[in-house]
C-alpha cells in the first residue's frame, strides 16, 4: 500500500447536553453543504408525545457554520414508523425514508442559529429514533467541514452524488447546438434542491481555439464557461471541468503529429489554469475525456495518456494559486476500468507522488444489456458480475490506498426518453440500484450521472421518468428489494393459475404486497416460502379484472427500506405477425402484440443459420435494427439492418417477446425490394 500524506480536516465539535442523550433523543453534528467557507450543524430530535400506535416529534436544527439558505433534512425510520403529517417543513416519505425540505420563509439559517419543524407520525412494535441524518446531501458525522483543508478523499465524497450538465457546453459548434437550452441558474438551483452536490461541466473548446503557436482560446468562450462556473459555485455545488470532445477532434492525432498536439494541450490548459487559479477549491479540473489515440496499441496509448496527465498536472500546478493544491482529476486510457488500464494510471499518479489527485472511469455497464444486443436483454450474472468486477478493481486499486475514483459518466449507453423499450423497465432499475449500491460499499467515489437532457427535461426542469430518479436518489442512502421480474403475463387462451417470482431482498426485510392502499393477505393472496414469492390463482384472477390486453393492475412488493416494488399483470395472447412488402429504406412489419412486448430479435440466413451483416451475434441492436411501434401495430426494420441481408438471400428473424416466447418471420430480398412472409 502506497503511503499517502493526508491533510488534516478543520473539524468542530459541538457539546452535546445530557438532558439530550436520552432513548428518545438524538443528536449529531455534520456538515451543512458545500461551499467556500466551513459548515456544520447540530440536529436535536426528541418524540414529545407517544400513544398505542401513534406519536408526535420534534426536530431541531441549530447551524454551526457559514449561514445557509436553503436546507433538505433526510433520514431513515429503522423500525417501521410513518409519518402522517408534519408542520414548518414540507415532509415526504419513500418507504423508510424520509425528506424534510424548508419553504421559502425558513429557508435562511445564520450562524449559530436554529430552526425547527415536527410531525406526527405511526408506528408499530417500537418507536426508535433514527440513527443518523443527512443535511443537504451530507451525512453529519461529527465534523464540520471545510472545503480548502479536505484530502482528496473527503473532496470526492463531498462530491457524491453528481450530475453531468451533458451535451450542452460539450455540444458542436455552440451551447444548444444538441437540442439544450442554455445552463442557467434555474437549472443549477434545481439540480442543488434535488440533492446533487457536484456537477461535471464537459467543455468542448475545438471550435474556440486559435492558430498556434498560441492557440488562443476565444475570450467569450471562456467568460462564458467562467459564468456558469462561478453559478454553481455560488450555489455550493462542486465543479468538474474538462476538455471534452477536443479528445477525438485534435488530441487523438497525437502519435502522427506529437509536437503540434504537446504544443495545443499546453497552451489550451495554460490558459484554463490561468483563468481558474483563484476559484474556490469546489472547482476540480480533468486533464481530458475519454482520452484515445488513432493507430496505436492499448500500451501506446497508455503511455501517451501518461504523458498529457503528467503535463496536465505540472501545467496546473505552475499555476500556482489554489491550483496549486487544487483537487486534479486524471483519467485512464479510454475511461476504461480494465486493470491493466488501471494499473498504468496507478503507476502515473505515483510517479507524480501528489495527494490531491483522483482517477476517474466511466462505467456504462455489461455492453449487450446497455445497448440490448446479443441477446442482452435481463440484469443476469454477467451485468452483476461486470458492476461487482468494476467496482472492486477501482476500489482496490485506487481507494485502498487513499486516491479517489470519480465515474465521470454512468448510465446505460442506450436508454433515451426518444427510445422506449429499449431496456426493460425492471430489469433497468434494478441495474440502477445495483450500481450505486456497489459503488456507496466501496467508498472513495463520487458517482456522476450521464444526461444529456434524457433524464431531466432542461426546458421544464421536471424529471422525464420521476421514478427512475427516486431510484437516483433512494440509492445515494440505501438498497431498494426487487424480484426476479416486475411482470407477470397471463396468457388469456388458459385458465390462470399460480405464478412465482423469486425475491430479491438485498439484505431487507420483505413486508408484503400492496394493491393501492390495501394490503394484500398473505395465506390467501401470497405465499412465501424461502425467497419463493407466489401470487394464488385466486389472487390473480381477481387483480386481471375483465382480463383486456395489457397492464391489468400493478401492486407493490414492500421492504424496510428504499422504494417499493412494482409487479404488472398483464393478460396478452400470442402476438400475431403477418406477410407484407416493402423496400430496404421503408419496410414494417404488420403486428397484433396483443398485450406483449418485444424484449429482442434474432436474424440469420435461413439456408445455413449464420448472422445476416456479417455480425458475430445473430441478436441485433434494439432501436437501431428494429423498433416496435405499438400504437402502428407494426415492428420497423430499418435500412441498416436489411441492407445486411445479401441480394436474393432469405433471412429468418426470431422476435423474442417477454410473454409470449418466440415467434419467427422470413424476410427475402430481391433488389431493393423485399418480400416478409408469416411462418
């Protein structure tokens, strides 16, 4: 293990009376956010009133730090209570966890002031008080922080979670060239009041970079990434700041015009650090994106991302400033997590022997279930064993011995809010949860969300799918159960009978299912034996209703804590495909799904079983192969796809479905025509 200096963290503690350390009553001291000066704060809650069932308590927070406008209160009930209502903040609850937010008249906290709230609440079999808090996104530990004396580590954490402000300052050639609209405070004020404590800020400087010899950067350009630096800043939010996209469009090229692409770096980050000096230390810099090298091999390429990390770090350090012990973040070949890759950086970052230095990966997940190819189409072993295998390669190289992980970017490579269906719903939430699980047990790591406008609608600053983000944010603080699938389809040519889903619990405990507001009777409408979950036949019947296709009802499994459970039940009958024609550039197929869904498709030549296109997998990309247009009733092949299938051959495509199993289809081409047969 490589012995690292770390700095001493400023820290203050509070007193704490006896009158408070009382069963009922607990207190903790823990920073408030971030921002330029030290923060901290001490919560006092007490239950003031209990009854058989039912109670009452007080919560007060008393600001130790630099005041603070705006605060969010979370914690976590450990023994099953529910808050009823609540009075001076406005409370919500998922499940076990529970969110405080102030309004607007008691938003401002000074220094050594305090503010409170309560509610009543129910509980049932005891009535014990939380164990610890969250204020702002930051768990009170006992410290108060301040950012300019944090070690690298405690930078990084301060940081979780982030969010990437994706295809915007990184879009070509301007700021809403890729559909955005311009990074406002609005939109910063939002992603602030939804927990977020940092944000990556790609930049692509290409098309703002002058002739050398001194590649002048555009002084607008930089005023504006200034602007919204300082904006988030002022809101305490870390900054991550990159060269983006200049990483294909000049870098790249740097083994056939070394010296040109040395002299372009220098200058464009020169300028950066210049620039940025004496911003607070909530500004992180990222020497490149993505870093990748036309023409060479993996261990070129490495050595040639040594060497701009090294440059990078030496340029920013000149500097001087607070660049000078400033949190400087540098990437692996290709933000790959392999461990060769890995271990190459490791060898950079201990040659630089600096301990203000983190490493940054992305991670997109087990590539046939990110993009839905090769039969990708479930979160299984292998998209387990690729999170699992990530996360403790990063952990044992990197934070065990003290130097911080940032995954830069994280998501799964295809989902778009344009795209549904790609990734089957439950099976895509459970990879969201399984992936900030792994990486809150690994620690060290600041985990910051990919979006490019497909999760948080930039015009209405509303959230496109509000629960895949309250599984964001369920997971920065605990683990949600799920089964082994959301659905279960009940096909209407038989009699409904029992089905079973297996549970899976995540180290919670299961307490039962919900239609709406009615629970669910175990015995009669459930059984539980092991992690075996069965619905009755009798249940069943009841829940499918008049038995029309589709989404019949949805109920909720339950666990002690995180977010419930969604199980569809859904009716269909095998769907029904029929013979058409068309051209390569215009060809659908005509569908019945009745009440199913597409979960992937194969094509192969029908006279020898091989991949049509040449391909290595007979499964194709779904949405760029093949879309379901439910409304149409059709599936779209697209022109890609078909112009894979040879002149005068015949292809069989095998459309895979999550209810109704395999249903197969010829396709021959004649020309630019073809001809779709029902089998």
């Amino acid at each position: 293990m490589r012995q690292i200096s770390l700095r001493s963290t400023r820290a203050r503690l509070a007193a704490i009376g006896a009158a408070l350390l009382t069963a009922l009553t607990v207190s903790v001291i823990g920073a408030v956010g971030a921002s330029a000066s030290p923060q901290g704060c001490l919560v006092d809650y007490k239950v003031t009133s209990e009854w058989n069932g039912g109670f009452v308590a007080d919560v007060r927070v008393t600001n130790l730090g630099a005041p603070i406008d705006g605060w969010e209160l979370e914690w976590a009930f450990s023994s099953g209570q529910k808050v009823s209502h609540g009075w001076l903040a406005n409370i919500t609850s998922s499940g076990a966890d529970v969110t405080a937010k102030s309004y607007s008249y008691n938003s401002r906290i000074g220094t050594d002031k305090k503010t409170s709230f309560g509610f009543a609440g129910s509980w049932s079999g005891a009535n014990e008080a939380p164990e610890a808090f969250k204020l702002n996104g930051v768990t009170c530990d006992g410290t108060v922080s301040d950012p300019e004396n944090l070690t690298a580590i405690e930078t990084v954490e301060a940081m979780e979670p982030g969010w990437n402000v994706g295809n915007t300052l990184d879009a070509i050639p301007d700021e809403t060239s890729w559909g955005n609209p311009l990074i406002s405070a609005e939109l910063l004020d939002t992603i602030k009041a939804e927990g977020y404590k940092s944000i990556r800020l790609p930049v692509s400087w290409s098309d703002y970079i002058g002739e050398g010899p001194d590649y002048t950067i555009d002084q607008a350009r930089l005023d504006r990434v200034t602007e919204v630096v300082d904006m988030a800043i002022e809101r305490g939010l870390y900054v991550l700041l990159n060269v983006h996209h200049d990483s294909w469009q000049w870098i790249r090229y740097m083994p056939t015009d070394h010296d040109g692409v040395v002299a372009k770096f220098d200058a464009v980050w020169t300028q950066i650090a210049e620039n940025f000096k004496d911003h607070s230390e909530l500004l992180v810099l990222e020497s490149n994106n993505e870093p990748q090298f036309e023409g060479t091999t993996v261990e070129e390429g490495d050595a040639y991302n040594d060497e701009l990390n090294r440059l990078f770090h030496e340029i920013v350090r000149g500097t001087g400033g607070k660049n000078a012990d400033r949190l400087l973040v540098l990437p692996t070949l290709h933000t790959n997590a392999d461990q060769a890759r890995l271990d190459a950086l490791d060898a950079t970052i201990a040659a630089l022997d600096d301990d203000m230095i983190a490493a940054t990966v992305h991670f997109y997940g087990w590539w046939p279930f990110s993009v839905n190819n090769a039969g990708g189409t479930t979160y299984d072993e292998n998209v387990e064993a690729d999170i699992v295998g990530t996360f403790d390669r990063v952990g044992a190289t990197f934070v065990d011995n003290e130097i911080p992980v940032i995954i830069g970017e994280w998501g799964v490579l295809n989902y778009d809010h344009n795209r549904p269906g790609v990734h089957q719903y439950g099976e895509l939430l459970k990879f969201y949860e399984s992936v900030e699980w792994h990486a809150r047990d690994t620690g060290g790591i600041a985990m910051q969300i990919w979006d490019a406008g497909q999760f948080l609608n930039r015009e209405t600053l509303e959230w496109r799918d509000q629960t895949i983000f309250d599984y964001f944010k369920s997971g920065w603080t605990t683990r949600s159960g799920t089964t082994s699938f959301d659905s279960i389809y009940l096909d209407k040519s038989e009699a409904i009978g029992a089905e079973s889903l297996t549970l899976n619990r995540n180290g919670l405990e299961f307490e039962g299912l919900w239609d709406g507001d009615t629970e669910l009777a175990e015995g009669t409408d459930y059984t539980v034996e092991g992690d075996t979950l069965t619905l009755t036949a009798s249940a069943l019947t009841r829940l499918s209703g008049d038995r029309s296709y589709g989404v019949n009802s949805t109920i909720e499994a339950r666990f002690s804590a995180g977010l419930p459970w969604q199980i569809h039940i859904i009716t269909y009958d095998r769907p029904v495909l029929s013979d058409t024609t068309g051209t390569i550039e215009s060809f659908a197929v005509p569908t019945q799904f009745t009440g199913d869904r597409i979960a992937t498709m194969e094509s192969v030549y029908s006279d020898d079983g091989t991949p049509t296109g040449g391909d290595w997998t007979p499964f194709k990309e779904y949405w760029t192969a093949f879309q379901p247009d439910y409304d149409a009733g059709s599936v779209i092949l697209k022109p890609d796809m078909l112009n894979g299938i040879e002149d005068g051959r015949t292809a069989t495509l095998t459309f895979h479905f999550w209810g109704g199993g395999e249903i197969t289809y010829q396709i021959t081409r004649s020309g630019s025509s073809l001809t779709g047969t029902a089998l």
